[in-house]
C-alpha cells in the first residue's frame, strides 16, 4: 500500500501507456469515432509525439510549478516515445517492404531517420551505467531530446501532407500536428535561462503579493478589564466617587467656638 501511494503515477502512467499500444497491436482506435478509419501507421506516430511531449513537459512542471514528482515520469514517458516510435517503423516496413528506401527518397524520410537514431541513443543510455559510464558527456547526449521533437514532428507533418491515405482517414492531422509544434516551442522556449529566470521573478512576485490570511480565535466572553459602571459616565461625579470630608483644622476651630 505504501509503494502504491508513493509510485501510483508512475504505475499509472505507464499502464496507460500499455493499454493504447495493446489496442493500437490489435488494430483498435485510440481515437474515438474512428474506429473503422484506423490507420496503425499513423497512430503509432502520433502517441511517438504525445509521449515525447509528455517527456519534455516534467521538467517545466517540476520548475515552475514545485511538482517534484513530475521528474520521475520523465523517464517512462521518454521510453514509451521511443517505443511508439519503433513500432511506427515496424508497421511501415511490414507495409511498405522497404519501398520507402528506393531513390529518390520522400523527403520526410531523412528528419523521421534522424529522430529515430537520437531516439535510440537516448532509450539505450537511460540507465545509471550509462550515466556513470559517459559522466558530463551524458547530459550532453540527452540534451538532444529538443532536436529530436522537431525532427520527429517535421517528419510527421510531411509525411501527413504527402499521404493521401492519411488525409481521407484522419482529415484533421495536419493542424494537430501543428498544435503539437506548438506546444513543442513552447516548451523549448521555457527553457532559455533568461525566459526561465524571468518566469520564475514573476512566479515569485505574485506569491508575495498574495495576502497570508491567518486564522483568527475569538473568545466568547471578552475579559473585563474595568468594573462594570450602570449609566451613562457623563452622570458619575468625584463627589459621589469620594464623600465630604472637613480638614482637620476647621473641625478643631469648630469645637473651640463651641
């Protein structure tokens, strides 16, 4: 109950994962009123980028938003990017037979290939032996995540434009490719050190403009710090506060005239 509590996104994350591409394996839709438009090649590509984007989001989640856990599904979503996009390539090969390969090549070949190989090399070093093995070289390497997005995008868009099959099952991939770009730069842009030092001065601005309320106890009975006076104070004299009393002097004339 406990490993569940503390790792239940990550399991959740990645039965997710499991579950489109069982249905995209069986030749279901992962979209919904498009079950008899299926096309497994296309679908396939597109979970590639929703995975990739999945990936490059923890980070900003985890910075400007204080989201730490964000961090640990970085990893699963980058796997399951690659995993889409290796069962992409299959399912084109086993259409296809390597026509795509003939000369002269379609030119959203060359930036998919490009994709694949940074894919790749980032799914074979995500792991601590990779890590200590390639030291300050290895972030270096993943940093090549952001190129591979775009190539990975710009080979969708043009493979999408050119395919005619494509556009008869799924008019509307071009434009949520192009929101995928989108959020694509977005995502790089956020990342600049001056764009992230800026943000984070604004993020911490509004926190202190924000007003601390902070809980207030009020007594039923407030305590009574003065005696109770019945009346109005403007009626309370000295005279009736103290009694008339005569000086000691005028008491001894009065008993000597006497």
């Amino acid at each position: 109950m406990i490993w569940l509590k503390s790792n239940g996104r990550w399991l959740a994350l990645n039965l997710f994962a499991l579950s489109v591409m069982g249905v995209v394996l069986s030749q279901g839709s992962t979209d919904l009123g498009e079950t008899e438009a299926l096309d497994p090649l296309l679908t396939n590509g597109k979970w590639a980028i929703r995975f990739l984007l999945i990936c490059l989001s923890m980070t900003p989640l985890n910075t400007y938003l204080g989201w730490s856990e964000a961090v640990r599904l970085r990893k699963p979503a980058g796997l399951w990017a690659f995993g889409f996009a290796a069962l992409h390539v299959l399912v084109n090969i086993r259409e296809a037979q390597f026509t795509w390969l003939e000369y002269p090549v379609q030119p959203f070949i060359l930036p998919g290939a490009l994709g694949l190989l940074i894919l790749i090399a980032l799914a074979v070093t995500s792991n601590r032996w990779a890590m200590r093995r390639l030291r300050k070289n290895w972030k270096r390497l993943h940093r090549l995540v952001y190129l591979a997005g775009n190539l990975v995008i710009l080979h969708a868009i043009l493979a999408t434009t050119a395919s005619k099959r494509i556009a008869l099952r799924d008019p509307q991939a071009v434009r949520e490719l192009q929101a995928y770009f989108a959020l694509l730069l977005v995502l790089l842009v956020v990342r600049i050190p001056r764009v992230r030092r800026a943000l984070l001065q604004v993020r911490d601005l509004l926190r202190r403009k924000r007003p601390i309320l902070l809980p207030v106890i009020v007594p039923d009975e407030l305590p009574e710090y003065w005696p109770q006076v019945y009346g109005r104070e403007d009626e309370v004299y000295l005279d009736d506060l103290y009694p008339e009393t005569q000086p000691e002097e005028e008491a001894e004339g009065e008993r000597v005239m006497a």
